[in-house]
C-alpha cells in the first residue's frame, strides 16, 4: 500500500528544514515502501483495532507473531495510560487525517494522527505516533513533526492544550512535549516550505535528511559526500566536533548503499545480472504455540533446555502467570541468563521545548 505524504506534512518537517533542497529534488516521486514500512502499517491498523476495542475481519489483515503481538498490546497499554491521564469523559480517534490553515489558504489533507485522544471538559488532548522501528528518534525531526500535528489538532479540535507523544515500544521510549500556541509552528512550517520553494534551494546530506529520501540513490550532493567520507579513512578525526561530523556523514552513506543495493536487487530480480539471480525460499519457520510444543516433548525436553532455546516475550509471559512483577521475577530467576552487556550508541537528550 502507498501512502502520499503531503510534501510538507508533520512527517516530512525534519527531512525539509534539514535539506531544503530534497523538494524539489524528489517532487513527483511516490512515497516508498518497503518490508518495513509494510510491517508498520499492520501494526499500526492492529493497534487501532485495539484502540478501537474491535478485531480485523477474517483476512484484514497479516497475522501477527508473539513480539509483533506483544508490542501492540503495549501500545493499547500506552493509550490506556492516556485514558487514566485524562481522568473522565474522553473522545478518542485513531487514524485521524485533517487539513491544516495557513496564512495562504488550507492545505488538505494535510496530515494523519495515529491516535487522538480529547478531553473536553478540560480543553486537553493527547497526539500520539506510534513508531515500530529499532532506530534511535532524530529528536529535531521527532520535535517538528509532533509540532506539526498539535498545530492541527490546536486548530481543529477545540482544544488549548495539547500533549504530544511519540512511543516506540521496540525501544521503550517514549518522546513527549506539550503544546499551547498554534500560530508559531504554522510560521515554522511556512518558513520551512518558502525555504523549500526558493531557487537554488541547497540539498544538504545527513543522516536524518536523506533516511527516508526517495531520491537518495540519485542525489549528486550525498554520493559525493559518501564518496569522500570513504576515501578520507587514513585521516580519522580526533576532535569530538569533527567525530561527530564524521559519524553522521558515515551514517547517511550507509543510507545511500543500503539504498543503492535494494535498487541493483531490483534489477537482478528483473534478470539485469550475469552473476546474481534470485531463488524463492519459503518463509522462515515459528513456534507459534511453545506451551504445546514443550508438553509434546516433554518427555524427553527437560525445561530448563527447552526455555534456553526460545527468546519468551517477559510481560507476555508475566501476565499469563498472573503474577506481579516481583514474584514473577523471583519464578523466573532460575531459568533466565542475562545476554552480555554492550555498550550502545544512543543519542543525548535534550531538553523539550515548545516549538
Ligand atoms: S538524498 Fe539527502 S541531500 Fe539528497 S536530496 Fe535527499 S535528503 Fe537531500
């Protein structure tokens, strides 16, 4: 399914304030999907039906393994969170598309909420995106975009304050701010656009700019940058500020060969190759019911071996026990080793403002 993003909708604000330049460069291009954003989609249709409190008709939808499961019913958790923040009378909309005013008429449709959540009574509402992805939030584009959907819900939904939310349940974050004043983020996201719409806009790689970038695999300014990140490897920086500079431009050429391989995969898969083919293979197999299985074989299983093969979704299987959390962690001590540590990568955080 394709999607068309408004060119300037809350989603596009960071890729557009970041690299002017990619208006115009990608203007005609469709929106692009891949496995991804495939998965997203189900994932965020399960949680609206979740939402919602109905299920997917027979075949609405792809079914779900046990982490895909987990990770929509912590979402519903999240909304449910809002709920009993709200404390009363609320109104709740999933999938929520409005049209923005600007000072040059109204953009429609401008942009979707993933989930509204609106207490009257108190003039307040809740905007929350969910995000399925394993990649740490750009925290400037997080902030522009979540700006860009309280500014429509600031001006169609009769409230004065709005709450924005970004949970990403694969990596139990959660970014929040809070919004009171519409006007200034429609100047932003003007600014933003008149920008874009100069002559000459710059097209300036990075990272975050060129990720979701439909244009990335033609884009002049991000293969010569990747080419000289490449090439300069004898010099490696010692400063912090040049490391960091460093580190972003190798993040947006694995952006541009990640992308550059899924477009010679195309070809190959239209038979542009003398070496490469392609070979269908049946999908990879799952224990959908491990309780089942483990009373199969038990016999010959001990458990704890049996326990020692699978990666148990935690939560989901505290509460099957029923039990709380403490007591949970103390059944489960014997059978549970921790993996090693590593040290990650993760952004620092900022303060939140409002936009
Ligand atoms: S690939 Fe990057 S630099 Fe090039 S137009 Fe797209 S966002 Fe801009």
């Amino acid at each position: 399914m394709t999607i068309q993003h408004h060119p300037f909708g809350p989603s596009r604000l960071g890729q557009r304030a970041a690299c002017p330049g990619s208006y115009s460069f990608t203007l005609g291009d469709e929106d692009e999907t891949n496995a991804d954003s495939e998965e997203g989609s189900t994932l965020h249709a399960y949680v609206a039906h979740g939402v919602e409190g109905t299920t997917p008709e027979e075949g609405e939808l792809p079914p779900l393994d046990l982490e895909q499961e987990e990770r929509v019913e912590e979402c519903v958790e999240f909304f449910l969170g809002i709920t009993r923040e709200a404390r009363g009378q609320i109104g709740k909309h999933t999938e929520l598309t409005m049209a923005l005013d600007t000072s040059e008429g109204t953009w429609a449709p401008y942009g979707t909420c993933d989930l509204v959540v609106i207490h009257k009574e108190s003039r307040t509402a809740w905007v929350v995106d969910w995000k399925f992805g394993r990649n740490e939030l750009a925290e400037d584009s997080a902030a522009l975009q979540m700006a860009g959907y309280a500014a429509l819900v600031l001006q169609r939904c009769e409230v004065n304050t709005v709450h924005v939310r970004i949970y990403q349940p694969r990596l139990g974050r959660t970014y929040q701010a809070t919004h009171l004043e519409g006007e200034p983020i429609i100047e932003r996201i003007e600014g933003i656009r008149d920008a874009a719409l100069a002559d000459g806009a710059p097209r300036v790689p990075s990272a975050d700019a060129c990720r979701y970038c439909s244009g990335a695999t033609r884009c002049p300014e991000l293969t010569a940058q990747s080419m000289a990140v490449a090439v300069n490897t004898d010099r490696l920086p010692t400063h912090p500020d040049a490391v960091d500079e460093m580190y972003d431009k190798v993040q947006a050429a694995k952006k541009f060969l990640a992308k550059l391989e899924a477009e010679l995969k195309d070809r190959i898969r239209e038979g542009l190759s003398n070496n490469w083919t392609t070979q269908e293979k049946g999908g990879k197999r799952k224990i959908a019911n491990p309780a089942g299985l483990y009373r199969a074989l038990h016999e010959t299983v001990p458990l704890d071996e049996f326990i020692a093969l699978g990666s148990w979704p935690m939560e989901k299987v505290r509460k099957l026990s029923g039990l709380k959390a403490k007591a949970f962690n103390e059944v489960l001590e014997p059978f549970v080793k921790k993996g090693d540590d590593y040290t990650a990568i993760v952004r620092k955080r900022k303060e939140v403002e409002d936009v």
